[in-house]
C-alpha cells in the first residue's frame, strides 16, 4: 500500500478568487490577502479587490497547467484547507532471485567451491495524480539486474600448510525510465 496527502487548490482558487481562503495567525484563522504583484511601485503593494484576482490577469501557462492538479477529496483543516487531497494506491515491487553453489572434493585435499547468482527486482510506484503530471520518477519501473559469480580453491599440502584461492566478481545495472504519459 502507498497513500498520498496533500494540498490543491480549491474550485473557487483555481478560478482565482481566494475570498474563502484563509491561514493561520497564532491561534487565529484569517482571512487570506492577496496582492496584485505589479504593484510594487513606491514599496507599497495593493491588494486584489475581495481577494479575487481577474480573469484578464490569470497566468496563461497556470491555467494550461491547472487540468493536471489534482481536485481535492477532502476538506482538509478547517481554518485553512490544508491536506484536502487524499488517495490510497499500491506499489508493485516484484524480485526475481536464483542463488547456486556446488561443492566438490576431489579428494581429500583438494576442495572445491563454484557458485553463481542472479537477481532481478521492479519497483513502479503508483500514478497518484493519475495523470502525466505524476510525481514518482520512477513511474516506468525501476529495476535493478545483479549477476554475481564466485569460485574456491583449496589444497592441504601438509598439516602445517594451505593453499587457498578465491575468486569472484558481481555486476549490478539500475535502470530508472522517464515516466510513461497515461
């Protein structure tokens, strides 16, 4: 399971009037101001009228963005909103694994050890926004192929004398894809 919380604007914030819009003040929930950003003239800034930005004055690239945010899903906290978005998903996180060793002896003083081993794991983390606008990178999958191998030579040349060889190696290769438009 894989859960998301979060805050999105509201309907009436999308369109620009943030008049129902409030934050905290210590313990006080006020009302939420918000200023025209080319008013800075003199250092003095004007606010909106009823806190509601114009439609002539809406961001052309905010409102083409705007269809990829989610709607909320919840009322969130009562003085501000916050946390309004919730949804609930699953992770897919599939491994693949095969471990080998063989063990041979010979004779008496001559040992030997082979052994191999393989491992492949995906890991897709959920769509939350359920759309191209989705926030997991690893949208496509993320996966991880590891090869490994080993190898041991022992000999008893005498009670007092051993002869020892190891080898081994290991690869692994992650792989993180772009995320797959939905």
């Amino acid at each position: 399971a894989s859960n998301l919380t979060g805050t999105f604007p509201t309907e009436l914030e999308r369109r620009g009037d943030f008049s129902r819009s409030f934050k905290r003040v210590g313990a006080n929930c006020v009302a939420q101001q918000i200023y025209d950003p080319f008013s800075t003239a003199g250092g003095t800034r004007t606010a909106f009228p009823n806190a509601v930005i114009p439609a002539a004055r809406m961001d052309a690239v905010a409102l083409k963005v705007m269809p990829f945010v989610p709607q909320p899903t919840l009322g969130g906290d009562a003085c501000t909103g916050a946390n309004n978005y919730y949804v609930a998903s699953a992770e897919k996180f599939d491994v693949n694994q095969l471990d080998t060793k063989v063990d041979w002896a010979p004779t008496t003083g001559n040992r030997f050890l082979f052994g191999a081993s393989y491992r492949k794991s995906l890991q897709v983390t959920p769509n939350f926004y359920n759309n191209i606008a989705n926030t997991g990178f690893t949208s496509a999958g993320f996966s991880n192929i590891s090869w490994g191998g080993r190898m041991d030579y022992t000999r008893i040349q005498t009670a007092s004398l051993i002869f020892n060889v190891r080898l081994g190696f290991s690869t692994i290769t992650q792989d993180a894809p772009p995320a797959v438009p939905q």
